[in-house]
C-alpha cells in the first residue's frame, strides 16, 4: 500500500482538545487526511485528528470526534471540586 495522505486546516490545531469517543484531552497536533484502504484497487479516505495527550503520546481519532477543552479538569477529584464549590 502506497501511503498518501494531505494535511488539513482545522480551527482546533495547536489548541487543547478532547477527544469525546475516550474522553481523553490533549494538544491537537494535526488533521491528516489519509489513505486507510487495506487495497491499493479501493481508496478510502478518512480525517485523522493526532492529539498528544499529558504523557507525550500522540493517538488519532476521528476528526468529528474532536471539540475544545473545557477549562475545568476531567478527574474524579475535579468534579468533586466542582461540587462542593
């Protein structure tokens, strides 16, 4: 399989992010439109967001997937924060 795959604009690139599949957050580090086809008879094409999350490991996830960050942390102890605020 020949890899082929283009960069793509995205409005959330350098910002933090939350991936809403794992609920993991991170740094969106680029959108890359790529070749995921098994064959090189069949391309299909798919927008692949790479986030870096806290441990310096990039994973990808569907671009749609994607939305900002909110300010307060994700863990249990900040949502007790939250509540007792």
């Amino acid at each position: 399989m020949n890899e082929q795959y283009e960069y793509v604009p995205h409005r959330l690139l350098h910002r933090r992010v939350r991936d809403i599949a794992s609920g993991v957050e991170g740094e969106l580090m680029a959108v890359i439109n790529e070749n995921v086809s098994d064959s090189a008879s069949h391309q299909r094409w798919m927008e692949l967001a790479y986030i870096r999350g806290a441990t310096g490991r990039e994973f990808t996830t569907a671009v749609e997937n994607v939305e900002p960050a909110h300010d307060q942390p994700k863990t249990a102890a900040g949502r007790r924060d939250m509540r007792s605020a």
